[in-house]
C-alpha cells in the first residue's frame, strides 16, 4: 500500500498502475486540475508541485543529506510531477496551489491569498496563466523554507528575512514563462517577505501549510479521522518490501526498504525497471508511453542515501592510476540526489559543487540521483565526467538471476549476490550500454580525495546558462609537482564528445610531464582529435564542439597559471 497526504488529506493506494505519475494521478484521479501539464518532460515547470516529508516518516527524505529525520519541521522542495510517480509520495505531504490559500470551509470568497499568490497578484505576474500555478509553487516553496530557516534562527522570534534577488532567481530557475516575462514574476518573489511581514503585523498569520495533528481538515479520502500520531500510523502501514506495494492488471511495484530486500526482490525479478528518481526513466513513461510490467522502487532503501568517508586500506577501489591516490575516499550512496550530495561536495570538492547550479533545475535535483545519471549512460551527462577526471570507481552489485539459481527464500533474511568495484572508465561500454545487466544495479560512488597539488578545473557549454543539457563539458584533474612547474599526472573528462562519457587518453598523455604553463596545453588541445570525434546534433556541430574544448582545455592552462601566481604572489 502507497500511502501520502494530498492538500492534508489522507490518500491510500493499493490498486492502482505503477506507471501512473503524481500529475496524472491529481489531474485524472482526483480532479485537482491546477496542477497543469506543459512540456510531460520535466522542463518547463509549470507542472511543478511542492512537498513535504511527514513528520519522523521512517522513509528517508529525498533532498536532506542522509535522510536526516531530525529537524522537527522538515523543508519544502518542489518536483515536477508530470515524470514523478505517485508511489514516491508514499511518506509525504504533497500540496497544489490549491492549497495555498486559507479556505475557510464553503466560504472561498473570504479566502486569504498566500503570500506567494498575493504576490503574483500584486505584481501582474500572470497573462495566460498556464504557467503560474508552477511559479507560484516555486515561489511559495522558497517563501516558506525562508520563513522556517528565520524562524529558526530568530529561536522562534521575528519575521521572514527578505529575500535576495538571486535567491528568488534560483528558486524558479526550472519554471519557464512564454508571455509574461520574468521582471515581474521575479517582483513578485522579492514582494512575498513584505506581505508575510505585514500579516504577522496585523496579526493575520500565513497559513501553516505542514500537517498539525490537530487539524480537523487532516481527514482521509473516506474522511474517517486522522489518528492522533501520524508517524506511528505510517510506520504501521509501510509496505513490505518484499511484496508488491502496487499491483494492477500484473503490473507491480515493489518498495525494498534495505538492501538486503532489494537484493530479494531484484533476484526473483531481474527483468524489473530499477527506479530511483526517475527524472530520466519517467520520460519513457510520459514520452516513449512504457507501460513497466514491474518496477523495483529505491526510494525507501536508506542505505543507498547515505555517504562516508573510507581509508585507502579499507576502499577496495584504491587501485586506481592515480598516483597521488588519496588515503581516504568519498563514497556516495547510488541514491543521493543532487541536493543531498551537494553539502557534502561543498566541503570536499568544492569546484565540483560549484557546478551543481548548472545542472538541470531545482525540481529535477530535487528528485535526480548520482546512480541514476551514471546509469543512464547518456553521453551528455554532467556527472560522468567529471567523476571520470576524479579517478572515481564505481560499486556494481549483481544478484542472482533469478529463484531456481539462487535458491532464495522470499521469507528468509539473507539473499544472494555478488559485488564489483571497478574504474568508472570501465563502465560505460557504447551508448547507452554499461556493465550493468539484469538483477545489476549501483551501490555507490567511490571518489578519492584530492591533494594540495591536484587541481580540477570543470566547464560545461550549453545553450542556456541553467537547467539545459550540456553540449559539451570538459572536466580536467591536474596533478603538478611539489614546486607547481610540472605536470605529473592529468585526467581529462569529457561529455557530448561521443558515443559515451569518456577520457581523452591521448591528451592526457600528452601533458604528463610538461611544464605547468599555457603553452602545454595549447599543444595538447592539438592532438584532442586524436581521442575523440564528436557528432552534429540540434545543439552543436562537430566542428564547434571540437573547437570549444580545444580552447575550454587552454582556460583551465591559463587558470592553472593564475592560481599559481595567486598562491605565490
């Protein structure tokens, strides 16, 4: 059983199609047709809706760093719920613009706009209006994350800090508008403080949008009442991981909540659709019109949300060519989305974080995880990359095909399997073709930490500066001598350059042992050629993509120089 809360009623779903998405499921199910459907790729926004995990819910939330149940009030994130299954909402609270305003019951015209609505109202920041409801949700999400973080901060005192304009940017960098225009739309945000701030002040409060156990509209879809401690209740109703928490015409869906359930499962279901976040696999949904007999869904198996730190003896990936191997690794869990990775990367690898605003949008880094991306095998995928020039290995976990072979018992505890860690840059085989196979999946990423005297240095080309796919995207590690005059060791990385993610072997080379200045890399980029022979496509031709790397590989020489002068001057 799927069970969630929608606009603060209680929804419980057992008969129902895996494939269905949060969008089809309000719209076609519920009737709840302020949610609109622009682009059924994730792209636009205007599908956007805003979610919060239930209070202490065992199921690990998607956008905090590993899972964190502490925070007495969870924070808001939007997603896009046109790719986005129903059955992720299972522990959570997903709210429309519908219910934003304070309705007093039977009485809409005496409804209290909330701040975010007031906001668009006051500034004309709708025309159409197809898109609005996802902006508003984008606006209300950072609204209401400000005012909890001020709150706070404040040790419950005070009002909202106002928000910046690059704040307010960020938060609806994944909503596009084709009439309006942004000015207003952005007014609008910087004008949302000012109205919350004037409530408080005539002591008319903001609606609180997180579910209160003493709230009589908390009712069930057959309006019975909501038990005194919703924790408790939705941990007594969890599915089991080893039966199929949706089933419909034959088609399931399974919710393993550790690894040892997954590996079950995917055992006797190794033809099944692993799915994490799905901001790519939903697309074949909504796009492609699969319909996936069964899907093995990963969001409530926590150990792949976590991440450590593993010395070089105890990593068994400590077998790269580096040979400045760090002593310690950073592994990451397949399933950490971008937004839990991020705080983590700001504090290990900080150029690699700094990249994070320019991939896809708030909603798709919401909901998008490292193992997904790596999986995927796009060849215009950001992470790969990058990971590559990191020296990363990557965790495969194989289990066995299927019940006779393993001999598993669905009702026992242990399972069969067998793990694999290997160079990432073995992984990827030709497009869309990896190392994985049937009952395969990711466990985890393992990145060794950089030295002093490694430098990464990472540019990505795409045709707008946010939530767009990548033409091309260069990653490059340098590894320079303890006086910084020679290279030692170089790693370059590169996206939309072919059939898969891959590294420019020839041009590394022909930069180990140069000096660390300009003009080495001038004569590296001549042979860039060599490794590679990119296509023509809607985003760039073969000639622009090899010209741009060649002269993004001669910035990160002159930036390499500057950073050495800096340090020295």
């Amino acid at each position: 059983m799927i069970s969630f809360y929608l606009n603060g009623k209680r929804h419980e779903l057992t008969q129902l199609n895996p494939n269905t998405t949060v969008l089809e499921y309000l719209r076609l199910h519920e009737g709840q047709t302020d949610t609109k459907e622009g682009c059924g790729s994730g792209d636009c926004g205007a599908c956007t809706v805003m979610v919060q995990r239930l209070p202490n819910a065992s199921q690990p939330a998607l956008n905090d760093e590993n899972g964190n149940k502490g925070n007495a009030t969870p924070p808001f994130y939007t997603i896009n719920s046109c790719i986005t299954l129903v059955s992720l909402m299972n522990g959570y609270h997903l709210m429309t613009a519908s219910y934003l305003a304070d309705n007093p019951e039977h009485h809409p015209e005496r409804a209290l706009l909330h701040p975010a609505q007031q906001a668009m109202v006051e500034c004309h920041g709708s025309q159409c209006g197809f898109c609005t409801p996802g902006f508003v949700m984008s606006l209300a999400c950072v609204y209401e994350n400000n005012r909890m973080q001020t709150s706070l901060e404040a040790a419950n005192q005070g009002d909202a800090k106002q928000l910046s304009y690059d704040e307010v940017v960020a938060s609806i960098s994944g909503n596009l508008c084709r009439c309006t225009g942004y000015r207003p739309i952005i007014e609008a945000g910087l004008l949302m403080s000012d109205i919350g701030q004037q409530r408080e002040a005539e002591h008319s409060a903001v609606k609180d949008l997180t579910i209160s156990l003493a709230t009589d509209a908390m009712r069930s879809t057959k309006e019975s009442a909501v038990s005194e401690n919703v924790s408790t209740e939705l941990k007594n109703e969890e599915p089991n991981g080893m039966v199929p928490a949706l089933n419909d015409a034959g088609r399931q869906l399974y919710m393993p909540k550790s690894l040892d359930e997954l590996n079950q499962v995917l055992a006797v279901n190794p033809q099944a659709t692993i799915w994490a976040g799905g901001t790519d696999l939903g697309l074949s949904v909504t796009q492609h019109l699969v319909d996936h007999e069964v899907i093995i869904q990963l969001s409530a198996v926590e150990a792949l949300k976590s991440w450590s730190l593993l010395d070089a003896k105890s990593d068994p990936s400590e077998g790269s060519d580096n040979e400045q191997a760090s002593s310690q690794s950073l592994v990451l869990g397949a399933g950490m989305s971008y937004q839990q990775m991020l705080p983590v990367l700001e504090q290990y690898f900080p150029i690699f974080a700094q990249v994070f605003e320019r991939i896809a949008s708030p909603q798709i880094r919401n909901m998008g995880t490292i193992g997904g991306n790596i999986a995927n095998a796009s060849p215009i995928g950001d992470l790969p990359p990058i990971l590559l020039a990191l020296d990363a290995s990557i965790h495969l976990r194989h289990c066995a095909p299927n019940r006779e072979e393993s001999g598993i018992d669905l009702d026992r505890s242990d399972s069969v399997y067998t793990d694999e860690i290997i160079p990432l840059s073995e992984f990827f085989l030709d497009y869309k073709k990896t190392k994985l196979q049937a009952g395969s999946y990711v466990v985890a990423i393992h990145i060794p930490l950089m030295h002093d005297n490694q430098h990464l240095f990472i540019h990505k080309i795409s045709k707008r500066y946010e939530d767009d796919i990548s033409a091309c995207l260069l990653a490059v590690r340098i590894d320079v001598s303890t006086d910084g005059m020679t290279i030692e060791n170089a790693k370059l990385g590169l996206g939309g350059m072919a059939a898969i993610p891959l590294l420019a072997t020839t041009c590394q080379q022909a930069l180990v042992g140069q000096a660390a200045e300009v003009a080495s890399f001038e004569q590296a980029a001549q042979v860039l050629s060599a490794d590679v022979t990119p296509m023509t496509d809607v985003r760039a031709s073969r000639e622009y993509r090899s010209h741009v790397v060649q002269r993004l590989l001669v910035k990160c020489g002159k930036q390499l120089v500057a950073g050495r002068q800096t340090e020295t001057a």
